[in-house]
C-alpha cells in the first residue's frame, strides 16, 4: 500500500502543489508507507513538454522521494480502453451527444462553486430511445460517454466517508455530482476515470488532495466499487489481473490562495518553484513555509522534510482547516530570509 503524488504536468509546480506534495509524502511516511509518482498527462493539449522532468527534479530538491517507476497516464490507453469497454459492458455507460452551451443552458451552477450538473439530457434518450442514440453514433455524431450514477435521492447513491480533515461527509451523486464524463467527445479520457483506476491498480490507499475535490471522492468512491464490481483489481482473465488496494483513507487540504483570494495557478510564475530557486530560495525554506501553512509549525522557518514529519500530526491539519491560507505577494523575498 502507498500514497502518492500525482501531479499534472501543465506547467512548473508552484508553491501550492508543493504545498499539497509535502503533505502526501508525510501523510504516507507517518503510516510507515512508500509514495509513488504518477503523471497524470492523459489530457494531452495541457501537458507542456519538459514539464514531467521540472517536477521530478523539483520534487528532489525539495527533498521528497517516491518508489517504484514512475507512471506516466499517456502510455496506458490500452488499460484504460480495456476497462472502459468493461463499463460499457456492465451498461454504466451511455453516449452525450449534448454540447458546453446546450449544457449550461439547462442546468444551474451548484453551491456557488460553478460546478454543473449535467441535466439527463442524453440519459432519457438513452433509455427511452436507445435505437435514436445507436443510430446518431452510427452516422458519425460527435459525442462523449457518461457514467450513470443513481437519481438524486436513490439510497445507493448516498455516499458517506470520513475526511482526516473536514470530517464526516455525506454527498448524494446524483444531486450534487450527476453523470460525469469518463471519455470526452475528443477521445480522451477524464481525470475521474483514470484517477480512480489507477489509485484503485497503483496500490493506493492514502489519498491527499486540496479541499476542491471533496465531491469528486464521493464520485470516485463509488466508480471504484463498480471497478471492483466488473472484476477489475480481482481474479480472473481481462481487464482484471491486479491486486486492488484496501479503500482509501483520505485527506483534503485547505487551499492556498494569492493575496486577492483566489486559487494559486501555474501561470503565476512568480510563486512557481523554477522562480524561486533561480532567486536563490533554498528548498528548506520551501518546505518550512508550506509546514507552517498546513498548520504544524507556529511560525514560518525553514526546515527540511524529515523536520516536518518529526511534528507531523493531522490534528494540527485540522485546526487551520477553516480558512484557506492567503499567500502574500512577497513571499519570494520572505522565503529568500528563511
């Protein structure tokens, strides 16, 4: 069993993924468990080349190690089509023919997040008219696949977890999540797809991410026990030749946000890891800082990873998890005098 980091390389890891690394790699060093290191590149027109080699190299100044291979998504669409077509065998899946505009149009954004979900459109043609939905895949119409998960308000689509940090949970799919896309009209598949086959084939059991994907552990919950329930991670021929992790713990961080309160982001190149050590910031300082935010030290010092783990604690997680951590602009100069 394992946690693991799985980075998007989009860009240079910033100060908030090294921020939720950190917190992976103590999450998983405290249960005495190794982190493995997957590239999620499966959404090709985001990767910028070179960039899996930046985080690499970033995650090793840092001080934060992996085992194993690295996993790279984009070479494992043949796993992926295998299992794929195992969901569309076990009939979870249906065909979207519906456009952005024509979705957003009918549907409303949920709890102020701008998540939406989506209407049902093409899950009553599916049902009510499957011959319709055949015949417009037969002529060629562009069109994505969506997993069905249970009505809003259906008993087996009530999901109930506990979060290290934000507690007890309780999501209904079906209200708060809907049909999502597992393989978009591109041909590529989505992030909650791949990211649940491979935590459930990795061996992943200690899952830690920012607080933003709470409602997709719900999903992701869920789409693993219907993994389980079409033989993958068990015995047999197929798709099912590996060993399943136990189900994971999990743990959602607070976000770091800049100083105007919104979400830190690749494009920010002056809070990305390639700035700061060009400006000289030493990696300990780095960690020290993204420690003090997740709650474990009382003031921003700089220390190394092993320090960190030394006065790792959930609890301490906990106490800050009310508010997200604003990033002042001048943290490079700060960092600099760490």
């Amino acid at each position: 069993m394992s946690g693991r980091f799985a980075p998007t390389p989009s860009g240079r890891m910033h100060l908030g993924n090294a921020y939720a690394m950190l917190a992976a790699w103590l999450s998983a060093h405290a249960r005495g468990e190794d982190v493995r290191l997957r590239i999620e590149d499966i959404d090709v027109p985001r990767v910028m080349p070179g960039a899996d080699e930046w985080i690499r190299d970033d995650l090793i100044w840092l001080g934060l190690d992996w085992s194993g291979d690295v996993v790279h998504q984009s070479r494992r669409t043949a796993l992926y089509d295998e299992v794929f077509a195992a969901l569309r065998g076990a009939g979870l899946l249906y065909p979207c023919f519906c456009s952005r505009a024509e979705i957003r149009a009918a549907s409303a954004p949920q709890e102020g997040d701008r998540f939406i979900v989506y209407p049902g459109t093409c899950r009553r043609l599916h049902d009510e008219r499957p011959e319709e939905a055949a015949a417009r895949i037969r002529a060629g119409e562009r069109h994505a696949w969506r997993l069905a998960v249970p009505h809003a308000g259906a008993r087996d689509g009530r999901i109930l977890f506990d979060d290290r940090v934000y507690g007890a949970q309780d999501h209904d799919l079906g209200a708060s999540l809907g049909d999502v896309v597992l393989r978009r009209s591109d041909g590529l598949y989505a992030y909650q797809f791949v990211v649940t086959l491979d935590d459930l084939l990795m061996g992943v059991d200690d899952i830690v991410r920012g607080r933003d994907l709470l409602r997709s552990t719900a999903l992701q919950i869920w789409l693993r026990e219907r993994l389980l329930d079409c033989g993958v991670g068990g015995v047999g021929g197929g798709a099912a030749r590996w060993t399943p992790a136990q189900t994971p713990d999990y743990a959602h961080l607070p976000l770091l946000d800049n100083a105007a309160g919104v979400r830190l982001a690749k494009r920010v190149r002056s809070l990305d890891l390639g700035h700061l050590r060009a400006q000289g910031v030493r990696p300990q300082a780095v960690v020290g800082y993204c420690a003090w935010a997740l709650g474990l030290i009382e003031q921003p010092e700089a220390i190394d990873a092993r320090e960190a783990l030394a006065c790792f604690d959930w609890r301490r997680v906990r106490a800050v998890r009310g508010r997200d951590f604003k990033v002042p602009d001048d943290v490079g100069a700060r960092l600099l005098a760490m």
